[in-house]
C-alpha cells in the first residue's frame, strides 16, 4: 500500500533518527541486560557463599561439640580464606578465639580477635574483640596497645565494658586517679545493685577512691 506524503516524511524522519541513534540504543540495551545479568550472578553468588559458608561453620559447631579443637582449627581456617566477607567467618573467628585462649594458644587467638577486628562489617562483634583481644594485652602487661584498643570510637552498648577493662590497665600502671575515672564511668553505666556493678565498685574501692 502506497504511503501518503504524510506517512512517508514520518518514515523519513524514523529512518533518519535511527541512523544517527540506533546505535546508541542498542548499546544502551546491551548495557542494560548485563547489568541485570551481573545483577542475578551476584545474588547467586552471594547466596551461594552464605550456604557454604553456613555448612562449614556447622562442621565447626560440631567439631566443637565433639571437643575436637583441631578440627576447629582447621574449618575455622578454611572459612576465613574461603569466605571472609560473610558473618560465619566473624562468628568462626571469635569462637576459635575462645578455644585458643582458653587452651594456651594465645598468639593463634590473638590472631584470631585482630581479624575480627580488621574485617567485621558490623561494629558489636568488632567492638567484642577489641574487648576480649585488650584483655589478653593486659594480661600480657602491654598497656600501650591495650589502651589504644579501648581508646577506639565504641556504641554506648560497650561503653561500661571498656571504662571497666581501661581502669583494669591504668590501674596495672598505677595511674590511680585516671583508673578511678574510668570505673566511676563503667558505675554510671551499669545497673544499680548489679554484681557487675559491685564488682566495679570493689576495684574502686581497692584503689581506695571510695565512692
């Protein structure tokens, strides 16, 4: 069927536009479908990493039921290569840290607390270790490196945890009245007739700073 003058200029003009952009549409297209492509391998990505991740860290919790601790060593370290950026790896590390310390291997659960702290993506298990891996340099009497892990931004949810562990390294460094501070602070954030805030009340005493 013939096309009036009309119809045939709209062609024109069609053809004309689609020469000077049709490429940049197909290209814009082309862009659009690998990105929802990249989209969709991702999510998949994704949740593949958190079901293998999920098995390895139950293997972890049964080995650990079973007392067996190398092979919480050994899973706990296959998680950490293989899927660091997932929350069973934090998880993995901070159980293997307590297993370490609590069977002497203080390096490996130093080690362990740093990663946490270095690679967690939420802050409470990242404060958590701060606190557990400042307890051990404590012990350790490097009250430096203690501090400047205490001295670190935390949530008012950590705040008495750490004036209380800061007041147990000044105090070892026999700053008395920095250390009387620090637990009058840990005071003022724990609960009135609690054990942990007598207990509190009791190393302030000890420094004998009263009330």
């Amino acid at each position: 069927m013939a096309l009036d003058l009309e119809e045939q200029e709209q062609v024109d003009e069609l053809k004309a536009w689609w020469n000077r952009y049709g490429n940049l549409v197909l290209l814009g297209f082309t862009a659009f479908l690998l990105a929802v492509a990249g989209m969709q391998g991702w999510r998949y990505y994704q949740t593949k990493q958190s079901a293998e991740s999920a098995a390895m860290f139950e293997t972890m919790q049964n080995a650990l039921a079973a007392n067996d601790l190398k092979r919480v060593r050994d899973v706990t370290g296959a998680i950490l290569d293989q899927f660091p950026g997932t929350a069973y790896a934090v998880n993995a590390a901070l159980i293997s840290a307590r297993v370490n310390f609590e069977t002497g291997d203080v390096k490996s659960a130093k080690a362990q607390l740093q990663w946490v702290v270095d690679h967690a993506k939420q802050d409470a298990p990242q404060q958590m270790a701060r606190l557990r891996l400042a307890g051990i340099l404590l012990d350790e009497k490097s009250y430096v490196e203690a501090l400047k892990l205490l001295d670190a931004p935390h949530d008012d949810a950590f705040a008495g945890l750490v004036a209380d562990l800061k007041g147990d390294v000044l105090a070892a460094q026999g700053k008395i009245p920095e250390a009387s501070t620090a637990y009058k602070m840990a005071l003022s954030k724990s609960k009135p007739n609690s054990a942990y805030h007598n207990l509190v009340q009791v190393k302030l005493d000890a420094l004998g700073a009263g009330k």
